[in-house]
C-alpha cells in the first residue's frame, strides 16, 4: 500500500459517504418512489421563503443532465473517485502519479459545479435537499484533502514531481 492507512482512510471517507447521500436518494427516491427521511419541513429557513424539501429539489427542472437524475452523476463522481484512490493507494509509481493528478483534477471538477448547484437549489428552487448538502459538503471537503496532500505534504508532492 503506497499510503498510509489513515490516510487511505482520509481519502475515501468523503467519497463513501457522497457515495452513500447519492445511493440513498436513488434507491428511496428514484426506486422505491418513497420520501427521503428528514427532508420536508413547512416552515421557512430564511426570509426569502427556503425550506427544506428534498422533493421539490429533485423534481425540479433543474434535477436531471439530458434525462440523467444529477444524482445517478453524483454516484459516477463518487465511484471514480474510489477508483481512483485505489489506484493512488495501490498502482506503481507511474500509475500513482497520473492517478494522483487525474484525482486532483477530478475532484476539481466536482468543486467547480458546486456552487452553481447551491445557487440552483437557494436562489432558483427556493428549497435544500439535506442529502444533496451532504454531496456538496463531500465533494468540498474531497477538494480539499486532495490539496493538502497534493500542496502541503511535501513527501506526495515531491514524489509527484518526479518523472
């Protein structure tokens, strides 16, 4: 194992657990076509009317890429991110650094997309789905540990910088 295992643990924690928020809306949600445990409260959060209801979330416009729920993208995410990792944790040399870079630029990615998620959900929807908070919380907190390993950790960033 080429990492640690507290910090093979670190790496996947977040992903497991967006991994988990994501299964779950599909599974309840999408399968079973039950309501989400703790996702509908009536009274408003803020003064401009937002409320927590997963439902309305996700039965908005705004839920699905070409017919694909966000969710479904959000598993992909998560899995490519375990993939990943396991690549990191366990390759050879050269396949750890191109899985380190491919990980961070990944993770990247789902960084960039937040924020205009959020904005869909506060400012469009005028609702939050607690599950899809926990996904942009993952993905978030993801970006974040693959930058201190990548920029703060001198021993994966100098053994990334060889070639």
């Amino acid at each position: 194992m080429r990492v640690s295992p507290a910090k093979f643990i670190i790496l996947i924690a977040m992903s497991l657990f967006g991994l988990w928020s994501s299964s779950m809306v599909l599974f309840l949600f999408y399968t079973l076509h039950s309501a989400l445990p703790f996702c509908v409260m009536g009274n408003p959060l803020a003064s401009n009317g937002i409320v927590i209801n997963c439902y309305k979330v996700l039965q908005s416009s705004y839920d699905s890429v070409f017919g694909v729920p966000l969710d479904v993208l959000a598993a992909v995410y998560f899995i490519i991110n375990l993939g990943l990792v396991y690549l990191v944790s366990f390759g050879s040399d050269r396949v750890f650094r191109r899985s380190f870079k491919l990980l961070f630029g990944w993770r990247f990615l789902g960084l960039v997309l937040v924020p205009y998620l959020i904005y869909l959900e506060l400012f469009v929807v005028k609702s939050i789905c607690i599950y899809c908070t926990v996904m942009h919380a993952a993905i978030i907190i993801d970006f974040v540990i693959i930058t201190y390993f990548l920029f703060y950790k001198k021993n994966f960033r100098d053994f990334i910088a060889k070639t």
